[in-house]
C-alpha cells in the first residue's frame, strides 16, 4: 500500500524539471543587457513588433574563405523574440567547395531546408558510429538529432543555399576541426587522443590558427 502511495509522489517529482520548461505567460523577449542562465534570458519590460522580427537571414551571409561557407544564425542572441520558445533558425550559404565541417549542436535539433543547389549531408550516431548520408536537392529536408556529429558540403556546381530550423533558441555551435585544432591544447595531447603524427596536428594548427 505505501508503494502504491509514493508511486505519484514520485512521478510528481520526475514531472517538475519538464513543467518548469512550460511558458507561464505568452512570451519573454529576452533582455539581452543581462546574462544567459540555464532558462534562457530575463524578459525585457517593454516590447515591440520588431521583438519579433528579423530580417537577417534574408541576404547571403558573409562567406568564410576556409570553409567557402557562412553560418548565418537567427538564435536568441540575434533574435531575442525566440527566447523561452524553444527553436530558432539560420541562413547556410555555400560557395561550390564549401563545407560546414563535423559538428555538434549540443542544445538542439536542427532540421535543414535546401532552398539552392545540391547538398551532401550526414549524422553520426552515437552508440554505433553509424553514418546516416544523404544528397539533398531544392525543397528536399534532413534532420539531425540533438548532439550528434553532423556536416554539409556543396556536391553541386554552383552555389547552395539551406534554412535551417533548430529546436533551442540558442543549439549551441562546436565544429570539431576547431575544438582539436584552433587553440592552444598542447599537440603532444592532440596527437594522443587522435591518433595523428606530429606533422599533421602541427600543420592543422597552422591552418587554423591553433598554438601549442
């Protein structure tokens, strides 16, 4: 009988951090003078119209040589209207070569609209290190789930063009290339977790702009 007592106890309990994320009012744009917290922004005390809009991803970002790419985000940081709601988006543009390298998202899902060109696209599980690829063409969508490895390039002849829409109003961003080799982690230890001979890290460093 007391287990039958505690039962709702304790699912009550289970339940409170997943309540916690439901909106209590209509929105909270976010006051973005004050820090992020685990719950997103403060509120601003005075709204408008343009709180919610954005009109950043309408033109092409601006292309990153390295990668022949530009990741233009609409996250709250960019877009304080999308606090507290749980998604945001982006603009991806993408030269012929271009290349988002493997990267994670560590707050959110990410589901990708190609809106120009020819898209190759692909996740990584976790637990298997199963590849999921596919080639994606105009009006074609892929998702890839929260926190896994992930990458796109142009397989096109000309310029590709994808939106994106992510589950979190701030996914989060960590391009792998740049955790391992853009900073000042000692290539002693790089080469250790990698596997990679010192030439290779050394050269990537350079390439990155990494020390150590």
């Amino acid at each position: 009988m007391a287990k039958m007592v505690l039962l709702p106890v304790l699912l009550s309990f289970l339940l409170l951090p997943f309540a916690s994320l439901a909106l209590t009012q209509d929105f909270c744009v976010a006051d973005l003078s004050c820090s992020d917290t685990p719950a997103g922004y403060p509120c601003k005390s005075s709204v408008s119209a343009n709180d919610f809009y954005y009109h950043g991803l309408a033109g092409k970002g601006k292309i990153n040589p390295l990668i022949m790419a530009a990741v233009t985000p609409a996250f709250v940081g960019q877009f304080p209207g999308v606090n507290g709601l749980g998604i945001s988006a982006a603009r991806l543009d993408m030269e012929v070569g271009g290349v988002v390298p493997l990267h994670t998202h560590p707050a959110g899902s990410e589901l990708l609209f190609v809106t120009q060109g020819t898209v190759a696209a692909g996740f990584i599980s976790s637990g298997s290190n199963t590849p999921y690829t596919k080639t994606l063409y105009a009006g074609d969508i892929m998702v890839f789930p929260q926190g896994l490895l992930h990458y796109q390039y142009n397989a096109g002849t000309g310029p590709a063009v994808a939106l994106v829409a992510f589950s979190s109003p701030n996914p989060g961003l960590q391009i792998t290339d740049f955790a391992l080799f853009a900073n000042n982690l000692p290539s002693a230890v790089v080469e250790k977790v990698t596997f990679l001979d010192d030439a290779t890290v050394k050269k990537l460093k350079s390439v990155l702009g990494g020390s150590g």
